[in-house]
C-alpha cells in the first residue's frame, strides 16, 4: 500500500483528479470508468447504485448543516429535473441525492459549485461534513457561536491534498453547544464547547475528544484533557490528522483502520504527546469537566432565539427523506418570512431561522400546506433511518418505508409523552446510528421455509451525555413484518408500569432483560408480568 505522499503523487489522494475522470467518462457514456474510477468517485461524494446501473447517489458537504434559501432551491431544482423529485437529509447535516445519472455527473456538480456547494470529501477516505451545532449564533445557552472556527475548518481541509488519502473516513464535530447536540461521544475527534476557571476567571473555549466511532465495532470518545482556544481548533485538528495520517500501520486492514482503534491501541497519553510533538504551542490541560445528562436534542417545534423577536422553526422530516416541491416551500418561507437561513441537524431535521414573531404563523401553515408538520409526535421525532436495501449495496434490509410503516403504526396505538428514539439500520455498519439509540433495528435474515426474509436485531438501552452506553441485543432475526407489533407490546408495556418520570432506558433496566424479551417474544408465548 502507498505511503500518503505515494498515493499522492499518483493521484488518489487528490480529489481534484478524480473530476477530471468523471467528466472524461461522462463524454464517453462512461464505458471507461473502470471499478477503480467507481472507488474514486467517492472522493467526488458519488456512490454506484445498489441496483441501478448508469446511477449515482450523490452526497453533498454542507459545514455544520448551513444552507441559504437559494442553495436549498438549487438542490431541490436539481431533486425535480434529474433526482425523481427527493433528496435524503442525513446524519451529518448533509443532503444524499439518487438517481443522479452518470452523463449529468458533471452537469449536477457544476450547478451546485456555482450555488457555492461543494461535493469534495464528501465520501472516501478523507474529513467527511463537519458537523456542529443547528441554532449556533442564535442559541441564547450556548458558551459562543462555534460556526466561525467550524468554517474554518472545513474550509481548510476542503480539497487540501495533503489530506486527501487518510487511512479511512475520518469524522468529526466543532459545537459550542451546552446540550452537545452534537453528538461528539460518537466522533473522531470532537472540539466541545468549554469552560474553565483560571486564576478566578472564566475562559471559553473547547474541551478535546477523541477516538468515537460506530460501525461493526463501537467506541465512546475519551478526553484528551486539553483545553484549545478557538484560535488554536485548525492547528491542532492538523496535528492529530496528521498523526492519524502518517501511522501506517493502519493502512494494513481497513477493518482496522478508522481512528478509534489508533486511539484505543496507543491510549491518550501516547497520541497526546504525538500531537504535542506538531505544534509550536503547548497544549493546556482542561480539568474537571461536566457533561449534559441526555436530554432530547433535536430541535424541533418553535423556539426563541437570543436575538430579540426572533425564532428558529425545527421541522421534523421523517426519516430524513424531503420531496423538491417541501425544499422549494421551506426555502420559499424562509426567504419570505425570514433572512433565508436554513439549518439541518445530525436527526435528519430541518430549521429555519431569524424569523420574527408576528410571521411564525404563516411559515407553519406554509409548511402545514406541503406535509410538514412542526408537531410531530414523540414517535415521528425519534426515529432515525439509513438508505437501505433501496440504494446501498451494504444493505440487507429496508429501512427508511419500513421505520415510516412502524411510526404510522406505533402512532396510533402508543402515545408517548417524551420522544423515544428509534434508529433502523439496514446492516452492522450502523450508518442510522443505532447503537446510540433507545430501540435499535439492524437489519438481518433468516431463512424461513426454504425462502429468506427480512429480519431485524432489537437492541435496548442507548444513550449519551454523562451515563453514556451503547443498546444491548436482546433478541435476533424478528421478521420485519412482525416489528411494528413487537414493539407495540413493549411500549404499551412500558406505559402501564412505568413509574413516575421513569425514562424508557430505567425501566428497560427495571424490569431486566429477560423480562424485555418476553414482550418482545411473538404474540402466542404468554409473557410474564410479575415483575
């Protein structure tokens, strides 16, 4: 395997070149891109369809999820001409695109680069979307607007070559954020809104993580006990780039060479001083540091901001999939009502905000019009889903129809009081976070009667903030058919017996995990309720 300035030298590393193959093959009806061009054109934030050859998903990079109102008409253009009308809102504040054409590659990214979207670096082995706080700068809680350093980032390691061959994706988030809606547990490394007390007075700035990451294998970031001023963010996520960068070792097996296991093989008092080693400044400790409990983050209803008169609007968008014609009509709303600014957040929500009091009325019957509802109940708020069967080829079940038919069917049968979260997954990659959430569903099969069947896992138990845990698997290869049902029971479970204020995590635990099971048993077997 070649060295990172190997791999640069011959292009691999330089996302620029790997244009200049698209746009060649696209004149040619791309019978010359050849599987290795296909694994290049990630670098370009292009995907092969599962399915559908001469397809693209395409997966744009958006800093922090900030988007203006004429950006947002361009996608949704771009949705309704070539893209069936739909984009995908994503865990990272970013927006997926399908069924981009291979000869309207070039076409489509020239069209968002003029609309000042970039697509570099958004797939591959490279800094995927830095993501960060949604009401940034109009939060009235928050230690300070974090959006400025976050841009700087972004901006640095945007295209830059020297960067642009990791020894895999690499993610991470800059928040000033108290509620750390964030999530930077589940990062590479996390610039979290911080401060400390110095000679009887107050400083802000970040506290360090590092070392989170999901997929098969899942890891909770560590702090690196520095404290970083904002000036102080880029070069120090430099130096710890770097070091990931140069340590070869991890380009042997790419099942081994996401930055957790760096972090989890050299402990934090090794790569501290390895980051140390790069800069011209020393590296101040942070001391004691308390974390949020976890309360729900994601943004949604009306809210006000710090500036006087003015709201944020959060729209939930189920499972993250938004039609042309409600992209248009958000970015119509905010343009109309407000200055035009649009957020979206890592639940695969929508915001829009600086919009005065006297017209939060207007803007939630514009949205009401197109099937955007700002009251979504604690069901609709808290499920999370991935592509799927539908366009990845990881995949080994549908997720996004198969989460809306559990929403419409828990709706009208359970009603909760709090938002539950519920992330479908279509494989062990947890591209839908599932591991974080209270009820996860990863796809499976099973064999049944000689043919196979979609199957989901059940875990229970997630969470973040200062209790953090991973779910727990508590029962395998439940037919998808039978989801929806299963949880019912469950829920309808928790309701009855749940004591007073008693999150869905605390009774889980309660009442133990063979009693857990049970409900979740098929409906024949008797369950037992003596607990």
């Amino acid at each position: 395997m070649p060295t990172p300035q190997e791999a640069i030298k011959t292009g691999i590393g330089n996302p620029f070149a790997v244009r200049e193959k698209i746009e060649a093959a696209a004149k040619e009806g791309f019978t010359s891109l050849t599987e290795d061009d296909k694994f290049l054109a990630k670098w370009y934030g292009l995907y092969t369809h599962r399915n559908e050859p001469g397809y693209f998903m395409l997966r744009l990079k958006i800093p922090g999820g900030f988007l203006s109102s004429a950006q947002m008409k361009t996608i949704a253009k771009i949705a309704a001409e070539q893209n069936k009308d739909f984009a995908d809102l994503t865990t990272r504040q970013d927006i997926q695109l399908h069924w981009v054409a291979v000869k309207e590659a070039p076409w489509i990214l020239e069209t968002l680069k003029e609309a000042g979207i970039s697509t570099l670096g958004a797939c591959g082995d490279v800094m995927r979307n830095i993501v960060g706080c949604p009401v940034a700068g109009v939060d009235a809680r928050e230690y300070f607007d974090a959006s400025p350093v976050l841009q700087e980032a972004s901006d640095f390691f945007l295209g830059n070559v020297e960067f642009g061959n990791l020894p895999r994706k690499y993610k991470v988030s800059i928040a000033a954020c108290r509620d750390q809606c964030q999530q930077p547990e589940i990062q590479c490394v996390s610039f979290v809104g911080a401060e400390r007390r110095v000679d009887g007075g107050a400083q802000l700035g970040f506290d360090v993580q590092v070392g989170g990451g999901l997929s098969t294998k899942w890891y909770f970031g560590q702090r690196m006990n520095a404290f970083v001023r904002p000036e102080q963010v880029v070069p120090v996520l430099k130096a710890i780039t770097e070091v990931y960068r140069d340590a070869l070792e991890y380009r042997n097996s790419r099942s081994r060479a996401r930055f957790k296991y760096l972090v989890a093989d050299w402990g934090i008092d090794k790569l501290k001083q390895a980051v140390q080693a790069k800069l011209d400044f020393p590296l101040e400790e942070m001391g004691p540091y308390e974390e949020p409990a976890d309360s729900y983050k994601d943004h949604v209803g009306v809210h006000e901001q710090k500036q006087p008169d003015l709201f944020y609007v959060g729209i939930p968008v189920p499972v993250g999939r938004i039609t042309g014609k409600q992209m248009r009509k958000a970015a119509d709303l905010a343009q109309t009502y407000g200055d035009g600014t649009i957020r979206l957040t890592v639940r695969q929500n929508l915001l829009l905000l600086n919009i005065p009091k006297d017209k939060v009325a207007p803007v939630l019957e514009g949205l009401d019009s197109v099937g955007l509802n700002v009251n979504g109940s604690p069901i609709l708020r808290g499920v999370l889903a991935c592509t799927g069967i539908e366009f990845c080829r990881l995949a080994v079940t549908e997720t996004k129809a198969r989460a809306l038919e559990i929403v419409e069917y828990l709706e009208g049968r359970v009603l909760l009081e709090e938002p539950l979260r519920i992330h479908v997954t279509g494989c062990p990659n947890t591209c839908a976070q599932s591991p974080i959430a209270h009820i996860g569903l990863q796809g499976s099969r099973a064999t049944v009667e000689g043919r196979s069947i979609e199957t989901y896992d059940v875990a229970v138990g997630g969470q973040l903030g200062r209790d953090r845990a991973f779910n727990r698997f508590l029962i395998r290869k439940i037919p998808a058919t039978e989801i929806k049902s299963r949880l019912e029971r469950l829920l309808l479970e928790y309701k009855r017996l749940r004591k007073s204020g008693e999150a869905f995590n605390d009774f889980c635990r309660r009442i133990g995990d063979e009693a857990v099971v049970k409900l979740l048993a098929p409906p024949e077997k008797p369950s037992d309720r003596s607990w």
